[in-house]
C-alpha cells in the first residue's frame, strides 16, 4: 500500500524503513502473543492448590455464596 497508494499515509519518508518497521512491530506481536498463549497453557496445567496447613480453612465455597435477593 505504501508503494502502491502513497497518499493514504502521509508523513512516511523513507519506503524501506517503513517496511522493515512493520516487519518489526508484527514480529514482537507475534512474539508477545504466542508467549501469553504459552504462559495461559502453563499456568492452566501447572495448578496446585495446596489445602494442607492452616490456610485451607479460609477457602470460600462456590455453592455457600449468598445471592442477596438476586434471581440467580
């Protein structure tokens, strides 16, 4: 688009620089977002919850949540 239809983005000097940016910007996206994708992966198969000790009391129950007058 840059070379075919200039006028669309003003403000670019140099064709070369401003590809080589966009190669740039994708990689690191495409960085970022697989290393959260594996991050997500890891913490979803690596949970432990520990419920010996002194700390396992102080869990909260899902089903002994009040609903305060709630329809659900």
């Amino acid at each position: 688009m840059i070379s075919s239809q200039p006028f669309f983005i003003s403000g670019i000097a140099d064709e070369a620089e401003a590809r080589a940016s966009a190669f740039g910007a994708t990689g690191m996206f495409l960085f970022t977002f697989l290393g959260s994708l594996g991050g997500i992966w890891y913490d979803a198969n690596h949970k432990s919850e520990d419920l010996d000790g002194e700390e396992s009391e102080y869990h909260l129950q899902s089903d002994a949540v009040p609903t305060y007058g709630t329809s659900s």
